[in-house]
C-alpha cells in the first residue's frame, strides 16, 4: 500500500518521469526548472521495515537543496499512512 501511494505521489511530480517501478523499487528522472537531471531513487526492504531513499544531481557538487526538497516533499505526503513505521534516524 505504501509503495503504491509512493508511485502515485511520484508520477504527479512536475517534470518528472517514473523509468522503474515494481513492488519493492522505483526509480525516476527529475527535472530541475534549470532542466538539469536528477536521479530519485526508492527502495523498499520490508524485512526492516525502511524505503531507502536517494535523490542525486547528475551534473555538479551542489544543487541548492533541491534534492532535499524535493525527498522531504515526497515524505510530507506519505506521512498519513506511514504513521505506523519508525522514524529513521540521520547518519
């Protein structure tokens, strides 16, 4: 159920295309309104309860916070029904 909501909350994305999607993994490209690519990256592992998630610029070493906005957007509108899973802690 989460992984379905996740699909759809990406797939509405401006300027975003989904190139992966299965039942444990979704990856997309995003676009930046500068038309820079970034990669965005979900990974389901059920055993521990966790989707790992990446959010990458392709091009450069800074990107401004984007990818940071962008992940947290994306967490913001899942949190109504992953209300139950722990809260990760930050490496």
């Amino acid at each position: 159920m989460l992984f379905r909501r996740l699909r759809e909350v990406v797939a509405a994305m401006p300027r975003t295309r989904i190139v992966t999607a299965t039942d444990d993994h979704l990856r997309a490209v995003c676009r930046t309104r500068l038309g820079f690519r970034d990669d965005l990256e979900f990974r389901w592992c059920p055993s521990d309860g966790v989707a790992h998630v990446t959010s990458t610029s392709r091009v450069g070493l800074f990107d401004f916070g984007v990818n940071r906005r962008r992940v947290e957007r994306v967490r913001r509108q899942l949190e109504p029904i992953s209300r139950g899973f722990p809260r990760p802690t930050r490496t």
